[in-house]
C-alpha cells in the first residue's frame, strides 16, 4: 500500500512565517505562554521554547504529547472551557484562530480567565479586505488551504477587534496594526492589574 503525502498549500508557509516574526517580540521572555491553535506542529512553540519558561499548545489538530523539555501539546476542540488554571499565563497567542471559533466572546472569557494580571493576549486575524483575496488564492489558484477558507466565520476591521476585546470585554492597552497590505490584523491587548 502506498501512502498519499498531503502537502501544504505553496502560500501556507510563508504566510504563518510573517505572523510569527509580527508576534515574537510581544512574548513576555521567560515567562509560561500559550498558543491556542497552535497548529499540528507547534511550530511557533517550538520557536518560542528557549524563551518561555513553559509553553502549551492546543489546537483540534495536535497531538497531545510533550515537545523538547519545557513545551506540550493537548489536542482540544474548544467547546466552553480551556483546560488550564486561572491566571496560569503571562502571554496567550492566537495567530490566525479567532475567526475559526464560533464563538468568540466566550473564548475571549477563558483567555481573560488564564491570562495573569499584568498580562498579553497577542493575536492575528484576516481583515475584511483579505476576504475576497483568500478566497480566490483558495478556491480558484489553490495555493492556500480552501478547508482554512471555508471555515471562517467572519473578518475583522479594527474597530470590530476594539468592541470585541475594550468595548464588550475587560482588557485594555489596545495596540492595533495592519500588515501585508492591510489582509490582517494584529492586536495586543493586556489583562489589567488587579488593585
């Protein structure tokens, strides 16, 4: 019997590379974070393990399982709860994900809820103009993944990620930019400190 090999959309890699390079810097060094939808090979994890004191990935996609010395994997479909303690994280990251989850707000409530007083949610999504750009270099080119297309439930302007995470959630310190050409976002918010 032979075994198909699945390889990965040619833009695929490239695009998660951006991401990456736009997140690492905003990772509390030394510091437990973690990377929800981290992927099938935890590769911003793997990146990230000499400078975090512990990291944990969990993505439907995962298996669980530990990785190097101080990195682990849970393979987790979210439903209403992520499986950690409360304030358990300095950093959380969630690159390319929110617009997969059905609902946000409720995700948004666990990050708040694992994230430590003082600390960073950092996250990527597609904006509202990437939408008609996927979906071409996805059903019609095939160059990334038409499944990561489909599955996305809706696109983001900054405004939508002010009201979603300020207005009608709990964090502050907004920090808000566009990249590669305004197809996404990328957000910094902070748990405030309790007084």
């Amino acid at each position: 019997m032979v075994k198909s090999i699945v390889r990965e959309p040619l833009l695929e890699p490239l695009l998660r590379q951006f991401r990456l390079a736009k997140v690492m810097p905003y990772v509390l060094r030394g510091q437990p974070l973690l990377d929800i939808g981290c992927g099938k090979s935890a590769t911003f994890l793997r990146a990230m393990s000499s400078q975090v004191s512990e990291g944990y990935g969990v993505d439907f996609k995962v298996n669980s399982g530990k990785i190097g010395k101080n990195v682990y994997t849970q393979q987790l479909t979210f439903l209403d709860k992520l499986p950690f303690d409360d304030a358990q994280f300095s950093t959380v990251t969630m690159l390319a994900v929110l617009e997969h989850i059905a609902n946000e707000t409720d995700m948004l409530d666990e990050i708040y809820r694992v994230l430590r007083p003082g600390g960073k949610l950092v996250l990527t999504v597609p904006s509202i103009w990437a939408k008609p750009v996927l979906e071409f270099l996805s059903y019609k080119l095939g160059i990334i993944s038409e499944a990561e297309i489909r599955d996305h439930k809706r696109y983001y302007t900054r405004e939508r990620l002010r009201r979603c995470l300020i207005d009608n959630g709990d964090f502050t310190d907004f920090i808000h930019k566009y990249f590669q050409l305004w197809m996404n976002n990328f957000c910094v918010v902070t748990k405030p400190n309790e007084f």
